[in-house]
C-alpha cells in the first residue's frame, strides 16, 4: 500500500514564538512517585494545532487517564526486558514520548504528527524535559502516520497511537487550529468494509504501516475510543495482518462532549456505527472495583455486564442535551504480528 514520504525533521527545533506554554508535575500527571527520567516539573510549549491536555480535570484527560496506565501495564508484562525504542504516533505535545522515557524506560524516541509546528514543538519539549543522565535518542518527522521516520529506517520496541476517529469533509478543514486532534482528513486507500463503517481508518492504516518499524518481538498499542463493540477491535488487528489481544479495558469522561457526541450521532444517521456511550456515573462506579492489570483479559465480559446501560450516539446526544454526563469505554489494543 503506497504512502507518500512527506519532509522530515532531523531532530528537536525550538518551538515558535509565541506558543502557549504550561507546567506539569510529573508525579501528579503520571500518578508516580519522584521520576527518575525526566524532570520532576515539565515545562510543555503547544503550539497553536496541537492537542491541549486537560490538566485540571485529569478523568478526561487521554493521556493521564488511558495511555499512562497502559503503559504501567505494557511494563509489567514485559518484566525484566527492556523497551529501549518507542515510537507515537500523532504525538502532539509530546508528553505521551516523556511518560514513555520515564515509565519504559525509553532511550531512543521517534515522534510524529500531521504538522511541522506541531512535530518541531514537541520535539523540542522532549528534548528540553528529559534529564541529562537518561540522554535520548530523538527521531522526529510531520506527515502522514509512521510514513515521516522512513528516512531514519528506524524500528521500534513499541509503537503507540492514539488517532482520530471522525471523517472531516476535507483535508482543508484538518488544517485549521487543533482539527487534526479529534477529525481526519477524508483518506484515498481501499479500505475493508468493517474499518470504514466503524471510523477505524487511520487505526488499520497505522497498523498497516506499522509492520515495517517493528523490532522483531515488538508491538502496537491503539488506544481506542470504545464506542464500537470489542469485537470489532480484534477484527480490526486480524484485518490488518496481527495477533491482537486487550492490555487494558477502562473508561473516561468524554472530552468536548458536545461537539464528539453530536457529531458521533450524525455519522450515526448517516449510516455508520452504532457507537455506544454511557453515563459517567456508571461507568464510574462499574470500573472502580477493576484492576488496571487484568482489565484486558476481562474486558468482554466487562462490557457483556455493561450492555444494558448504553446509549447509542443518538441516544447519548439527547442525553447529554438534558444535562446528563457522558463517557465511554476505551479500550487499549495490542498488537503483534503473526
């Protein structure tokens, strides 16, 4: 499957002037006591198109509340051998590479996303909050998925994506402020059936193209919106060439709920999906008795138990117009090849 190779960034640039900039505790973000990696306080610049993170309300936070524990997981699992390169995916600030270098172990990084500002800033915020005695590796490039780090003919232990669900109507409107964080541009490959009407297009297309950076051994982890039933995801793995299992089942507050909700409900009557949402409060109160460690293996029957209490997009629309709050289930795929 072709790919055009867009420009590349040989290494960290300093972010633009003028991009907004915040603080991170360390130990509060990633729920760790004294990192031993990176710097006890981040400062993190983003740039006017990248993702912002929710650090006053952390339950809605993606990073904080989905990918962080899944890598605790990944960690655990991989016991005593080494994850030395890591790789995101549409990174954004580049906190998702910090926690991968302080929770991994991480000493070679590579990086992507759609725009340079975006790469170059994030880059640049890696480079800046690591800690001298942990030196870093960065390989970094702005395009299309994995295609910008073809130059450096890396491969990697892990490959992580966290990428949009929702069809914009052109790559234009993608372009515009922070778009490319929750919208894709419309997408030219043939695609199976099942990926298109679930909305897993760049999910397939990454896993595709993730199979020439993989290190023997390695794996992919797509964190997933669970909006579509879990069986769906492993198909979605089976498609795409792996062998795909669950790391990790959670749950979070849906994040700018009243654009996602609408818009999950208008692809909804358009044909696709169903996508299913709940209530908050369920969702809370059914995932505060589960540990983080075994949710993967359990997860189907976590959500046979949830089936009563969903709302499909259209529902979940109406539900939120009354005042109630919604979330979703997500799920945290791995993927290994065949």
């Amino acid at each position: 499957m072709p790919f055009e190779t867009p420009a590349v960034l040989s290494g960290p640039s300093v972010h633009r002037k003028g991009a907004e900039t915040v603080e991170v505790s360390t130990e509060t973000y990633l729920a760790l006591r004294k990192p031993a990696r990176i710097k006890r306080r981040l400062s993190i610049a983003l740039s006017s198109q990248s993702y912002l993170p929710r650090l006053d309300d952390l339950q809605s936070d993606w990073l904080a509340h989905v990918a962080v524990p899944a890598f605790k997981v990944f960690a655990q699992q991989r016991g005593k051998t080494p994850v030395e390169s890591f790789c995101s995916i549409g990174t954004g600030s580049g906190l998702d590479v910090l926690a991968a270098v302080e929770i991994l172990g991480a000493k070679r990084v590579g990086l992507t996303d759609l725009h340079e500002e975006v790469v170059a800033t994030a880059a640049d915020n890696v480079a800046r909050n690591h800690l001298p005695s942990h030196p870093l590796v960065i390989e970094a490039g702005f395009g299309d998925l994995l295609a910008p780090l073809r130059p450096f003919k890396a491969r990697y232990d892990l490959i992580y994506e966290n990428l949009p669900n929702v069809r914009a109507p052109s790559a234009e409107e993608v372009a515009v402020d922070r778009k490319s964080a929750a919208y894709l541009a419309p997408r030219k490959e043939p695609l199976p059936e099942l990926i298109t009407n679930q909305m897993l297009d760049l999910h397939y297309l990454a896993l595709w193209q993730a199979k020439e950076f993989l290190l023997p051994g390695g794996a992919v982890l797509s964190t997933l919106g669970a909006r579509v039933p879990l069986e769906v995801f492993l198909s979605l793995g089976t498609l795409a060439g792996y062998v795909s299992s669950f790391l990790a089942y959670t749950w979070k507050v849906q994040a700018d709920p009243e654009e996602m909700v609408r818009d999950h409900a208008q692809k909804q009557r358009e044909g696709f999906g169903p996508f299913y949402f709940y209530r908050a409060e369920i969702l809370e109160k059914t995932f505060a008795s589960v540990d983080i460690a075994t949710s993967g293996s359990n997860a189907l029957e976590i959500e046979r138990a949830l089936v009563a209490e969903r709302f499909d997009a259209i529902e979940a629309y109406e539900a939120l117009k009354r005042g109630v709050k919604i979330g979703h289930a997500v799920a945290v795929l791995k993927s290994e090849l065949k």
